[in-house]
C-alpha cells in the first residue's frame, strides 16, 4: 500500500502571489491590515469602572430583586479587587 504524507501537505506553508492588478494591491493591503490589528494586544481592562457599572446596575434592580443586587454588589467588590 502507499500512503501518502497528508499531515505533511496539510500543514505545508503556502506562497501567495499577489501580482500588479489592483485586486493583488487591495488584497494585500487588506491582508497587512489585518495581520497587524490581529498581532496588537488588547487594551488594559479598567476594573474600577466595570465595577461601576455593576453597581449602577445592582443600585437599578435593588427595589425589585433585592438577592439579585447583592450578588451584584459583591462581584463588583471581587472584581474591583481582583486586579491589584
């Protein structure tokens, strides 16, 4: 029997050649842009203000669930926290 080296072919790198169209120059314009947004770190989280927002949140619905809104207190208090 003859096998051949799939994982080999699956993982083989691919040249792409863009020519001198104008679709080539979008296409690799396009490509660059992409590569360089997706290798960017994500910005810091900003804690304080999430927590904020939970407790605004939590201050909304304390009259309605009042349960709801503790456990929303709390997070709040966890997340703020659990960065430093």
């Amino acid at each position: 029997m003859i096998y051949s080296n799939i994982a080999a072919d699956r993982h083989a790198n691919i040249a792409v050649h863009v020519g001198p169209s104008p679709l080539g120059a979008w296409l690799k314009s396009t490509l660059a842009r992409i590569m360089s947004a997706s290798a960017k770190a994500p910005p810091p989280r900003d804690r304080v203000r999430e927590a904020a927002e939970s407790r605004t949140w939590a201050a909304c619905v304390q009259r309605t669930d009042p349960r709801f809104a503790a456990d929303l207190f709390a997070a709040a208090d966890r997340h703020e926290t659990m960065g430093s």
